[in-house]
C-alpha cells in the first residue's frame, strides 16, 4: 500500500472511531494512534471490522461487560482494557 493510500486509510478509520461517546471516542482513538500502525494486517482489517459493531457492544466488551466472539476483536479490545486500565 502506498503512503498516500495508507494515510487514507488511517484518515477515514480516525473518522470511524468517533463514536457516540466521547469515552468510545478516546479509546478506539488512541488504538488507532498507538497501535494500528505496528499491527498485523490482519489485526488491522478486525479494526476496521470492530469499528462497524454498535456502540452499546463496544461498551459492554471495553466495560467486561460481555465478550466479542470474534478473536481479533477480544485482541484489540483486550489491548484498549489494559493500556486503559479497565
């Protein structure tokens, strides 16, 4: 992928993370910021994957509320508990 290509990439994904909370908002954001560019492709597409769930999911699994099916998706979301602290 190009550079052009991959910063439209990660622009359009920086758009995706705004949420309907300002929480979710922070947390799928620095994700972004902190780790997409250093994680596996296909750690990268689960992102992209995530970011289409409903908000009230993304809650429940950041919060341990609940847990995602998909394995990448409890990767990343057990990544944003720990650095956050949740």
């Amino acid at each position: 992928m190009s550079d052009a290509a991959a910063n439209a990439t990660v622009q359009r994904l920086r758009w995706r993370c705004r949420r309907g909370t300002r929480e979710l908002d922070a947390l799928f954001g620095n994700w972004l910021e902190e780790r997409y560019a250093s994680a596996t492709p296909t750690l990268q597409h689960a992102f992209a994957d995530l970011l289409e769930q409903q908000d009230p999911d993304l809650w429940d699994w950041v919060m341990g509320r609940a847990a995602p099916e998909r394995e990448e998706f409890r990767q990343i979301i057990d990544e944003i508990r720990a650095r956050h602290r949740l």
